[in-house]
C-alpha cells in the first residue's frame, strides 16, 4: 500500500536542515520518493495508471498529514542501559511500585525473570517509540530483552550512528511537533505510535 506523508518540512539526516513543502512517499516498508508534496501527489496520489507514474506507483496513495518536520527519528545511545539496566513497570504494579523506571537497589529487590525482563523491554520500547526512537545501541544480553527488541522492529545500529532517509531505505523515521515532541513513529512503513 503507498502511503503520501505530508508534512511541514523533510530533514533527510537528524541534523539536517527541512525542506519546506517536502513529502515523502512510503510504499510497503520502503520509502519510495522524497520531494515537494505537489509533485509526489500528481505522480502517486492522483491515480494516475501505473504505465504512465513514476517507478513504483501503483494508483492512488494514501495521504497522512502531520502538523511537524519528517525526519530519520531519534536514534537512542542508551538503548542496552534502558532495556536492560531498569524495570519498567507494568500499570497493575503502579500502586506498589510507581509508574517510572526503576533501577539500583530497588531493582534488585524485586525477583527479576526472564519473562518479566521481556515484559519491562517492551514497555520501555513502548516509552521509546512515543519519542520518536527509531533505532537503539545494543548489544542487548538478556534473551528476552534481545527477543523483543528484534520483534519490534526498532533497528539496533553499532556505536548509535544515525541514520539517513533515502529512497529504497526502509521506511524507518518519525514526525516532530514545532515543540520537539514526537507525533508519529513508523517502522518499516508501520505507524507504531500516534499522539493522541
């Protein structure tokens, strides 16, 4: 399915500068075109026949509109210390254990499983994607934590590296409010978290 993201503005690197009136198109999981918002409406969102779009279209795209700046998304330097240093506690513990990371001594306290380790990595992937983390540092020892980074489909680069938006690229990155906050996060195409 083609998805048309308009946005304020396409910031290719995290640094970057924004391109005013640029939208980028994502097809499946890949990004297909990155260019100004008219041009890539007429070649994917107009339905015009597939013989006569650009490479790739295949009819009438889906249009989302986000009120910030696209970008690659956050990559997270900490990403082992997060998902394997601390707790995240599930809501049902919040009157025993409070609603934020636990770590130290209070950590220790607690009978940490395997299954409870994954649980707390994909509440804290969870904190990570509602700030427009796309991708994250390892590496990541405990197997039940490693198991749910790899399903969620947050990337794992070496060394925190970021990433650049580029066509063929998957389409990994997250849209910015005027005020820093995430207002989307897509994964391989997926939109894994909105603001509500």
């Amino acid at each position: 399915m083609l998805t048309l993201h308009r946005v304020r503005g396409v910031r290719l690197v995290p640094d970057g500068e924004s391109a005013a009136g640029h939208a980028v198109v994502v097809d499946g999981g890949r990004i297909a075109a990155i260019g100004p918002y008219e041009e890539l409406l007429a070649a994917y969102g107009m339905g015009i026949p597939p013989g006569r779009a650009q490479s790739g279209a295949r009819g009438r795209a889906r249009v989302r509109e986000w009120d910030g700046v696209l970008t690659p998304g956050r990559t997270e330097p900490d990403g082992a210390a997060l998902l394997e240093a601390v707790y995240h506690p599930d809501p049902r513990e919040a009157g025993e254990l409070g609603s934020e990371p636990i770590g130290g001594a209070a950590l220790a306290a607690l009978d940490m499983t395997e299954a409870r380790w994954g649980a707390s990595a994909r509440r804290g992937m969870q904190r990570l994607l509602a700030l427009g983390t796309t991708a994250l540092t390892g590496p990541f020892t405990r197997p039940a934590v490693r198991t749910a980074v790899q399903r969620s489909g947050l990337a794992e680069v070496p060394g925190g590296r970021p990433r650049a938006l580029t066509v063929g690229a998957a389409a990994d990155f997250a849209v910015f409010a005027e005020d820093g906050s995430a207002l989307a996060t897509v994964l391989a195409g997926r939109l894994v978290h909105r603001r509500r």
